[in-house]
C-alpha cells in the first residue's frame, strides 16, 4: 500500500529483457535502505525488490508482460527518470490517498499550460462503457494517481482530466520530463471502483 508521496527520483542504468519479463535495474539514493522482496512502486506500479548492489548504488526488479502492457514501463530507456515510494507504514500520516500500486491504465499528455509558477497538465485516457462502469473514471476534486503521484483533479471529463502541478513536485518527481505525447501512468481512486461495484453499476 502506498500514499502517492514520491520519496525520490530513480535512474534507469539498465533494462533487460528475458521471455516475457523486464529486469530494470535503478540507481537511486534509498539503496541503502532496501531489502530483497521489499515493494517499491515505480511511477506507480508496485514491484519487488529481486537484487541489491550496495557498491554501485543499484538495484533491480521484474516487471510481468501485464504489467508491461497496462502501463509505461515497457516504453522506459536507460537514463530515464522513475519515481519511487516505498510501501508506507501503518502507523504513518496518510499525506496523499490510499494508492494500490495497481497501475489501471496509460495516459496521453495532452497539453502543459504554466500558470503564475505552477503548471496544468491535461491528460486524456480510451474510457469504454465497461471501464466508466467499473468505477475507471475521475471526479471533480477526486484523487488520483499519475505515474505514481497522489494528485487533486480539475476538470473532470469522460476520458480526460487536469492536475495542477506546484513547483515542489515539478521538481522532486518526474513532471519535469512529461511533455505533450508522454505517456504516464493512472490509478484511479480504489474507493471509486469499490462503491461502483456495491451499487451494482459493475457487470463484469
């Protein structure tokens, strides 16, 4: 389980493909704090931790073909940017919103308007019948997770919303290099998905 806080930004050093899985390995700062089998979640997606290499500051996890094809780690290249939070504690303040680490879908990034210091992003989702259904959509003022980062929504439409982004953010987590046409991860909001399903609107 996970808030949607990014603790730190991860460099991709290498992607390594084997059958259907990709071992990506990362340099990042919380090396010395991991373990084998702890979970991480990368611009999003909860993985596990298969291999540490305290020397050279390294270590690496194994993405699934599902994983790969609902979200935007299979697009990654060495030297890119991921953003990182280790699974939260339960006695911890809850600074953001209850993120699964279960990535639903991808996200085109349609537009960046700056605005006196901070930015909107637009990003546009495919939002099928049986997707809206299940509780996959945004709501004004709602929660949701974009590649991994707990976010406020603005303008909430069928298939496409707007984050506000302040400069803390913009900084710390991988914003910077969302550009029109990247791609990021969504998650949206577990609560949403659940209460569509109580009230029956899911017919999966």
């Amino acid at each position: 389980m996970f808030s949607g806080i990014v603790q730190t930004v991860g460099t991709v050093v290498r992607l390594e493909k084997e059958n259907d899985n990709l071992h990506l390995t990362l340099k990042a700062d919380i090396v010395p704090e991991l373990h084998i089998d702890q979970s991480i979640a990368h611009n999003g997606v909860c993985l596990t931790v298969v291999a540490i290499d305290a020397e050279a500051g390294t270590y690496t996890v194994t993405a699934i073909r599902e994983t790969l094809e609902k979200s935007n780690l299979g697009l990654l290249n060495e030297g890119d940017l991921v953003n990182l939070e280790r699974s939260m504690r339960m006695d911890a303040l809850l600074d953001g919103h209850i993120v699964q680490g279960h990535v639903d879908t991808t996200a085109l990034c349609q537009n960046v308007e700056l605005a006196d210091g901070s930015w909107y992003y637009t990003f546009s989702y495919e939002a099928p019948e049986h997707l809206r259904r299940a509780g996959y959509v945004t709501v004004e003022k709602g929660s949701v997770a974009v590649n991994g980062v707990s976010l406020t929504v603005v303008n909430s439409q069928p298939g496409s919303f707007q984050v506000a982004i302040i400069p803390y953010t913009h900084e710390h987590t991988n914003f910077h290099t969302i550009r029109p046409g990247s791609r990021v991860n969504i998650e949206f909001d577990i609560i949403g998905k659940y209460v569509a399903r109580l009230l029956g609107t899911d017919n999966r």
